[in-house]
C-alpha cells in the first residue's frame, strides 16, 4: 500500500510536522510493506513559511528593508540556491505586524520593503519567485514594491512620488525600469481572495479600516486606486480591475500582475505547486490529511480543499483526522471525504484537546488502521 500524509497544522497544539511523524509511526507498525509518503502543507497562513522551507530545502535569508513607514527592519526570506527558487511573505517587510496600533495609517504606508526582498532574490539569482501577501498594512496598490524595483511614479508636475497611499491619485505618468529583467523571472502570488482593485469591495472600502483609514481616508483612498488602476490601464494596458484579487493586501495583488507579470494563485495551490503534490500522490492507495478544525470553509482556500482537489483527479480516497469536525457525516461525503473523525471526541474541553492532540491523533490512527483491515 502507499499512504501520503499530506496535513495541515493543528494550530496551537500540532505542527504539520508533528502530525505526519505521529500518523507515520501508527502507519508503519499496521502495515510494515506500505510506503509512506510526509508531505506536510500549508494554505499560506501562519506556518506557511517553515512548510515551504522543507519543501524547497532553502536557507533563510535576513536583510535590512524598509518597513510600511520606511523605518528600518530586519525581513527574513527563504532562497534556494539549487533551485532558484524564492518565497517571500509580505508580513516580514510589509506587515500589519510590524506596527503598533497607533501607527496604523494605510494613507502613508508603503510596500517598499517587500520590493526591496524581491530585489535582493533576483540578485542572489532567484528565476522563480514565489509571494505571500497576507496581513499587509498597506493600501498602496504595490507601488512601493514597484518603485524599488526600478519603477518611478511622476506626478503632474513631473516630480517622483513616494509611494504611498495618499499618493495614489497623484500618479500622471508611470516610469517603467530601464533595464526590465522583471521580465525573466517568473512571479506567483498566493491570494485566497477575489475582491476587485476598488469600490465596493474594493481593496479600500473592506480592509483600509482595519489598517487605520479613517471613513474619509478610505473614499480618499479608494477614488485614489480607481484613479491609479486607469493610469496602469492606459499606459501599460492592463485592466487590473477585472482581475479577481487585485484587490488583496491593500492592491499589491493587483500591483504584482501589472509591474511584475505575476500570476495570483490560491495559497494551497502554490504550496502543493512547491511540494510537487500532485506527481507524488500518483499511485496512492490513501491521502491522509488534517487541520485543526473541519467546517463549512474548508473548501474555501483551505489545506483540505486543495488536498481533495488534487486526490479526486486520480480517484483516491481521502481520510481527514481534524481536531474538531463541525460537518455531519454525509456532509463530508459530500465534499469527497471518504474517512472523517474528530480526534477530541470525548475531550471535555478545548485546552484539554489541544494538550493531549499528539495522544488523540494516535488512537484516531489507530482506529483508521483498523478500519482498512476491515476493509481488506
């Protein structure tokens, strides 16, 4: 037999490293023959980066950026040399993080520091540059990003921009590098959201609150990105808002497609890209996943979504061993579940749940074990 154990984190209480040596183990000892294939993966959350590090057998790479308010910071990516390969999360260099809650203004904040971490992988020599752009603090439409790589935003009157948010509807001429080896290196961006460039559900009007814009700021703000996303269209022509997901982290998704030729993705289907997943599942009697919680979301951009997309196209059964379980039995036969347990069951609370997961997804192994031999 051959099982792949492909799950998500047990946040707070399992990694996915965890619960692939702890299924692993359980494995082996029912069926000494099988092959069993760990392939820990991720949705391009919290975690994503140490999922992607295995995969990619990269080193971590720390510089000295800017932040959303061009201070000084140290930003940590992940390059591999063998490869070529870069991933790089926004949050290090551009994230909502960095700042403090009374610093929160996405009118003066900038990309610029993920810019300056894209920059440093082409010169390290990355030709594949892979970008996770959740929990920014920008709403600069990726300007910052572009300026520092080589691109230059003029206004009226013929002066450079700083890249902004404020400055947005200032932008009368775009000054594309001289030198464009953008063109050479190919860019994926991890976006698990559709919403447009601007309006309604627009970059601005969902999440510039959340990032410090005051009701005027986000008309402001959204009149600014309607105003840049016409400048892009004509002179670089391209309608980035009838791109779905242009509107992520504050417009750098739409930004990325316009300056760097990227392609949005959803963030499981950039990491099982990484992993190579859907070559190693071939032949699989058994995919094993698990998250920490399995709900009506689960197909929205989540690990098991992407795991059961991947495993449907060769017709084999997946078997999810979630922490807790909020969909009925014939629910989850409905999405393509084949096996489905909560491994808490009987725990008398949460905290107990999580301290005893890597004790609970042993005996749920166990029974899963059981069950094949019941089968065969």
């Amino acid at each position: 037999m051959k099982f792949v154990v492909a799950p998500d984190k047990f946040k707070g209480s399992l990694s996915g490293h965890e619960f692939c040596t702890t299924v692993a183990k359980e494995l082996h000892e029912a069926f000494p023959e099988a092959e069993i294939l760990q392939i820990p993966l991720a949705d391009g959350g919290d975690g994503t980066i140490e999922v992607v590090q295995q995969h990619l057998n990269a080193k971590a790479v720390t510089i000295t950026v800017n932040d959303p308010l061009f201070r000084k910071v140290s930003a940590t990516c992940l390059f591999s040399e063998s490869k070529k390969m870069a991933f790089i999360e926004m949050s290090e260099a551009s994230g909502h993080r960095l700042l403090e809650p009374n610093e929160l203004n996405c009118m003066q904040t900038t990309t610029l520091g993920t810019g300056e971490l894209i920059a440093d992988a082409i010169q390290r020599g990355a030709v594949e540059i892979f970008l996770g752009i959740g929990g920014s603090a920008t709403n600069d439409g990726g300007m910052g990003a572009a300026q520092a790589l080589g691109y230059s935003f003029l206004d009226a009157d013929g002066k450079v921009l700083r890249p902004i948010g404020k400055h947005l509807g200032d932008v009368a001429k775009i000054v594309p590098p001289k030198e464009n080896i953008l063109d050479s290196i190919n860019f994926k961006v991890a976006c698990d959201v559709d919403n447009p460039f601007y309006g309604e559900h627009g970059a601005a009007k969902v999440y510039a609150a959340q990032k410090g814009a005051s009701k005027e700021e986000i008309e402001l703000l959204d009149g600014g990105l309607m105003h840049f996303a016409e400048i892009i269209n004509s002179q670089l022509e391209i309608d980035i808002q009838q791109i779905p997901g242009a509107g992520a982290a504050g417009g750098l998704g739409g930004g990325a497609v316009a300056f760097l030729n990227a392609e949005l993705v959803s963030g499981i289907d950039l990491i099982k890209e990484i992993a190579d997943f859907d070559a190693k599942i071939k032949g699989a009697d058994w995919v094993i996943t698990g998250e920490g919680k399995l709900d009506s979301q689960t197909l929205s951009g989540k690990t098991i979504g992407g795991i059961l997309a991947s495993a449907k196209k060769e017709n084999i059964p997946v078997a999810a061993l979630c922490g807790l379980v909020e969909l009925s039995q014939s629910e989850a036969k409905e999405i393509g579940l084949a096996y489905v347990v909560s491994v808490s069951e009987g725990m008398p609370n949460l905290q107990e749940a999580m301290k005893r997961a890597e004790e609970n997804l042993t005996k749920a192994t166990q029974d899963f074990c059981r069950f094949l031999k019941t089968k065969s």
